[in-house]
C-alpha cells in the first residue's frame, strides 16, 4: 500500500505551482499526494475523504492561512491525524498554531536540510516508522528547496 499525504498550503498565488512540482516529485517516488485544487470551489466532503484516507498531513504556509487551509488542519487535528506545519517565520503569531504538536519555522534563506532533521527527529518522537519518517522527510526538504529555489529567482 502507497505512503498517502494530504498537501495543505497557503502558498501565495505566485508559489502555487510549487505544490503541484512536490505533488509529482512525491508520486515519483510512489508517494501518494493529495493536493487541493484552492482556484476551484472546493466541496468539503471530498476533502475531508482524502484526509482520512492519508498516513499524515503536511502542511506548507508561506501566506496567512485561508479558511479552507483551516478548515481542513482542524479536520485532520479533529481526526488525530499526524499534522507537520512548516511555516514561515514571518506568521508564527497565528494564535491557530498553537494546537499543533510542534510547529517548524522556516525562512526561505536557511539551509532546508536543518528543518528535514528536526522534522524527522519529530516524527522519531511520534513513533513513525523509519520508512514514513524518511518520505515525510524528503517531502519537506523537496518542498522548502523549491520555495528556496522560487525565492532565489524572484531576487533577480
């Protein structure tokens, strides 16, 4: 059976295509990824299906969080699924954040492969398996280079 993620993401509109790249990435790999398509109206039962069908959410927010990246963060916490926020440093304020287990704050100027060991130290913590420990990894070490990478070509 496929390793399943839920993709929840405030990405500004500009860095939307990075979920769709870490979508197919993550297949790839055969990864099962669930991205929500938030340009579309989004009907809440489907939604909510493929959250209880996943192994964990990860969830990347770069903009303030929309109802719907709230919405489906407290479905899944509601479902005591396995939640990893990886936020920017700039909205750590969000008093939302603090039901989280342990939130990851990243800036696009910090060596990604930092918040992969503290996220994959986290998940030794949790009792993930090895193997789920290393996809979840991967994942947000994948997702934050390519923010970093984005970050990188809009300077010029």
């Amino acid at each position: 059976m496929a390793f399943r993620v839920f993709l929840s993401h405030s990405l500004d509109p500009a860095e939307a295509a990075l979920a769709w790249r870490l979508q197919t990435l993550a297949t790839a790999h055969g990864i099962e990824m669930y991205v929500p398509n938030y340009s579309s109206a989004l009907a809440p039962e489907p939604i909510r299906n493929a959250i209880d069908r996943t192994d964990c959410v990860l969830a990347i927010i770069t903009a303030p969080a929309s109802p719907n990246v709230r919405a489906e963060l407290q479905y899944a916490l509601d479902r005591h699924k396995l939640v990893i926020p990886i936020v920017r440093s700039d909205l750590t304020d969000d008093p939302f954040l603090a039901q989280f287990l342990r939130v990851f704050i990243f800036s696009p100027w910090d060596n990604p492969g930092n918040l992969e060991t503290q996220i994959v130290a986290f998940l030794n913590e949790q009792r993930v398996a090895k193997d789920k420990q290393q996809a979840i990894g991967a994942l947000a070490s994948v997702g934050l280079g390519l923010l970093v990478l984005f970050a990188l070509s809009n300077q010029e």
